[in-house]
C-alpha cells in the first residue's frame, strides 16, 4: 500500500506529531508557533500517524520495531 505522499498526523496538548518517511524521524511541534519540539530518529521510513496516550507517543517504523516515546521531550520510554 502506497502511503507516503502526504504526512499522517496525531494532535495533542497544542502540539502535531508525525513520522517521515523521508527522514526516518518522528517530531513533534508546537501547532501555534511551527517550531519543531524534538525529533526522534528511527532505522526506518515512519510512514503512518503516531497514536498519543497518557503523556507517550506511539510509533512504528520499517525497521520493524515500535517505539514508545516520552511525548514532553522525545526521549525512549520502550
């Protein structure tokens, strides 16, 4: 399935957060100001939305893992 002509999106607590395909990195950014927050390199194109939860991100990529990420600043929860 093709995914990757556009970026796929989650929304929470004022800010976006998407992996790239491009890049192989999951961000996040402040939604009022455009400024990117952190972002997380993984070995793979992330090419769908993150899901967020209780202060956690949610992402998997094609190097066949799933990661777990503090949504605050970035860092590897798992």
């Amino acid at each position: 399935m093709h995914a990757d002509n556009a970026f796929h999106v989650a929304l929470a607590d004022g800010r976006v957060f998407f992996g790239s395909s491009v890049t192989d990195d999951i961000y996040a950014m402040e939604v009022a100001s455009g400024d990117v927050c952190w972002r997380f390199s993984t070995e793979g194109p992330v090419r769908f939305a993150p899901s967020v939860c209780n202060g956690r991100v949610y992402a998997g990529s094609d190097d066949g893992y799933v990661y777990c990420l503090d949504a605050s600043d970035g860092s590897l929860v798992w």
